[in-house]
C-alpha cells in the first residue's frame, strides 16, 4: 500500500491529492443521521454534566458527608469508571454481529439500568451511617453503566463512514449536541436545586440546611428529569443510525486480539502523545466543573447567580463549536487546541479580583476553551486510528480497544484530580452545613479553579507539540487507505 502510495499502481508517481478522492454515495452521512447520532450522545453528557457542577456539593452540604468522605466516593467513584473500560472494550469487541449492528445492543441493553443508578444517587437515604456506602455504590455503578454506553457510542464515529470529512462532520455535530447536553444537564439541574443553595435559604437555616428534607426532594425531581432526557436519546439513536459492518475491513482481515491490540495501541506513539495531552486538559476542565459551584457560593459571594454562571458557559460553548470545527479544519487541530488556554488568565483574574461582571466575562471564555477542549480529542482521535490502521494492514476490531483505553486514562487522571481537590478542602478545614468557610478553605478553592487548571493545561499543551499528526501527514493517510480499500 505505501509503496502504491508513493509510486502509483502504474508505477508513476503518486500526489496525494485528497480533494480528488471520490466519496461514494453509500459513505455520505445525512444531515438525519448526524442529528441522530449527535442527539444519542447527548443523554449521557446530561447526566455527567448535573454530576460534575453539583455531585460534590451536594455531598457536602445536602448528604453531609465529610470532605474527606465526599473524596472517596468520587475518586473511588471515577476510578472504577475508569477500570471498567478496559474491560467494557474487551467484551465489546468480543461481540458477534446481529441485526441492529454489533455496538447498538450494549448502549440499548444499559441504558434503563442507567437511568435507576443515576436517581439514586441524589437519593437521600433516612439512614446517616451508611450514606457513604450508599453513595459509593450507586456512584460506582452509574459510572460502569455509563461505560458500558460511552465506548460503544464513541466507537461508533468509526462506524459510519470511512471517510474522514463525514467523520470529523459527525464528530463536530456530536460535539454540539453533546455540549447543549452539558447545558441542558447543568441548567436544569441548577434551576431545579437553585433553592437548596440560595444565601436566603442559607441563612434561615444556617446547619439544618442540609438535612431539610425538600433540598433532598428538589434533587430527586431534577434526577427524574434527566432520567426522561436520557430515555428519549438512546431511542432516537437506535431509531435514526444505522451502524456499518467494519466499513474499513477487507475480507481477509482477522480481529485482532484485545490484549495484542492494547500492546500495540500502548505503543502507537501518536495515541499516547494525544492521551496524555487530554488527560491533563480534561482534568482540569473537571476541577473547574466540580469547584465552580463552591466557590461561587463560598469564596465570591455570588450565591443567587451561580447557576446562571454555569449556563453563561455551557451556552459559550455550545454556540462555539461551529467557530472550532471551521477553524480546525481551516488552520488545523493542533492549531485549535491552543485555543483552550484562552482561560487560563481570565480564571486568575476572578480568584484575584471576584466580582459579578467579571465572574461573567469568565464564564464566557471558559465555555469557549472548553468547547475546544470537548471537540478536539474525539475528533482527532479517528485520525489515530487511521494511522495505526495503515501501520498494521490486515487487522480489524482494534477501535474499541483505541475508544475505550482513552476513555480510562481520562477518567482515571479526573478522578484523582477530584478526589485530590475534595481531599485539599478536608485538609483546609472545610464545615459540611455551614454557610461561611475559613479563609483558608476559600484560598483552597481560588487555588484549584485558577493555579491547578492553569499548570495542568499548560503541561497538556506542551506535550501536544509532539504529536506527530499533522494536517498533511493526515490526507497522505486518508490517501493511502482509500488505495488500501
């Protein structure tokens, strides 16, 4: 292949040319089938996104568990999340072929068993001992249902077309969809639970504020909710997407082996350049989610707006994929991806000078960073697996492997992020119930909303430097492949 690449099957010289690569009408994604598949995705974010904004708090101050209690059940939590991928991309791979396609059984099969999980984890049990086994359980299992959805559905982008523009189409429109979801999940949940953290709610009643039975009941309406969004997205998925057989594999192909391909995946330069970069930049996106609430409500005094502050960023990120999506594919993704460090100096600003205006001015730019930081990772992940597809000819089923890998090293590196910052508010002293923090749990929280973020995303972006995958080794690649087929 690389040699018909480089010479032609003639034996003349070859330009890759991709703007001169047909499509075939069977490999067009209809604008139908996008929305569909953009819509089947967007379920989970919801979910994720109530959690990421509101989980902790609501531990703290609604469960009144310690910190330090709140840290285990999300660390624990984000780290078994994280160990079931691997697996979840085992037998996922495993699986044979039936009539709604080989991926589409998982993400239909778990998802009402998601939907109960997901309540029960703003549940508040009568009993007090046992809450955090409670928690943990729930939290656990939610995460290992969510798995069991997420690396099926992103396998999925490989699934649809084999040609990259309709892919990185796809991904952009998930993309979009996936961060309304965030909005539509942090929104309603925020407007929903506002009451439960209003600074005259709080004042009324100061340490029984957390046991009052309608703040427990104003979240278990808004987990119903969500509960409904979910239900409705995996049935338009499996109604409006139709999943391919491999669109990439030639008839004398073999599925490779998961525990070969995971050596292989481990080693693929590219792939793990990409997975360490984006680790460090979605765990910082994590410790902004999960703290932004906390020190709105503790450290700015911005307690009757925090939830309108939430949406100001979901609703910048949103209506900010568009602009990346024409920007990457104008100057390039790794030219996009520097774009997420627009935050950085407007979130050391609010954590020194707190005020509402700029409070707002943040929000803005931080839903801009983290729309880039949301889109760029799943859409050049299908460019990773092109290039190990075009290293190792004749071998097919390793894109599970490739999804489901990434998967658990994000959630694994955000779940001891989290369950670090839940710990650093236990060490600073933090009073589950109580309205008013020390200056030292306040200092704690401008510390992990500005310094941590910005020393993680730096890092990240350094090591994207050396990614190796560059617009013009990226068509050559499409370009080969499409001789390969």
């Amino acid at each position: 292949v690389i040699a018909a690449h480089q010479t032609g099957f003639g034996g003349q010289p070859v330009t890759p040319d991709p703007n001169g690569l047909r499509v075939g009408q069977e490999d067009r994604l209809s604008v139908c089938t996008k929305l569909c598949y953009a819509i089947g995705g967007a379920p989970n974010q919801v979910a994720t996104s109530a959690t990421a904004f509101f989980l902790q708090i609501y531990l703290l101050d609604i469960a009144q568990i310690t910190p330090f209690h709140a840290s285990l059940v999300l660390f624990i939590g984000k780290a078994w999340g994280a160990v079931t991928d691997p697996v979840a991309g085992f037998f996922i791979s495993k699986s044979k072929w039936t009539k709604i396609g080989r991926l589409m059984p998982w993400m239909l099969g778990c998802a009402p068993f998601t939907i109960v999980s997901y309540f029960f984890i703003w549940y508040l049990p009568p009993f007090i001992a046992g809450r955090v086994v409670w928690y943990l359980t729930f939290y656990c299992l939610f995460q290992t249902l969510t798995t069991l959805f997420q690396v099926p559905y992103s396998a999925l982008t490989m699934f649809l077309s084999p040609d990259q523009k309709e892919r990185d189409s796809a991904t952009a429109y998930r993309m979009t969809m996936e961060v309304l979801g965030t909005l539509i999940g942090a929104a309603l949940h925020g407007q929903i639970v506002a009451s439960a953290h209003a600074f005259d709610h709080c004042t009324m009643n100061l340490t029984a504020n957390a046991s009052d039975s309608s703040s427990s009941l104003v979240y278990m309406i808004a987990a119903g909710v969500i509960g409904g969004v979910y239900l409705f997205g995996t049935l338009i998925l499996f109604i409006g997407v139709k999943e391919k057989d491999d669109p990439y594999a030639l008839n004398s192909d073999k599925a490779i082996p998961f525990f070969k391909g995971l050596r292989l995946t481990m080693k693929h330069g590219p792939y793990w350049k990409l997975t360490a970069s984006f680790l460090l930049i979605s765990t910082a996106v994590q410790l902004e989610q999960s703290n932004f609430v906390l020190f709105c409500t503790q450290a700015a005094n911005l307690h009757n707006h925090f939830q309108y502050l939430v949406v100001t960023i979901l609703v910048s990120a949103a209506v900010s994929i568009p602009f990346w999506q024409w920007f990457l594919q104008r100057f390039g993704k790794k030219s996009a991806a520097f774009g997420i460090s627009w935050m950085i100096p407007f979130a050391v600003m609010l954590v020194t000078i707190p005020n509402l205006v700029l409070a707002y001015v943040v929000a803005f730019v931080s839903g801009l960073s983290i729309a880039a930081s949301l889109l760029l990772p799943w859409s050049m992940l299908p460019d990773v697996v092109d290039h190990f597809r075009l290293r190792n000819p004749y071998a097919k089923g390793h894109e599970t492997i490739f999804y489901s890998s990434y998967v658990f090293f994000t959630k694994m590196s955000a779940g001891i992020g989290l369950g670090i910052s839940s710990a650093s508010l236990e060490f600073a002293g933090y009073k589950t119930g109580k309205c008013r923090q020390s200056n030292i749990v306040i200092l704690t929280l401008k510390i992990l909303i500005g310094a941590v973020p910005a020393v993680l995303i730096l890092t990240g972006l350094f090591i994207l430097l050396f990614y190796p995958i560059t617009e013009k080794s990226r068509k050559e690649t499409e370009f080969a492949l499409e001789l390969l087929r």
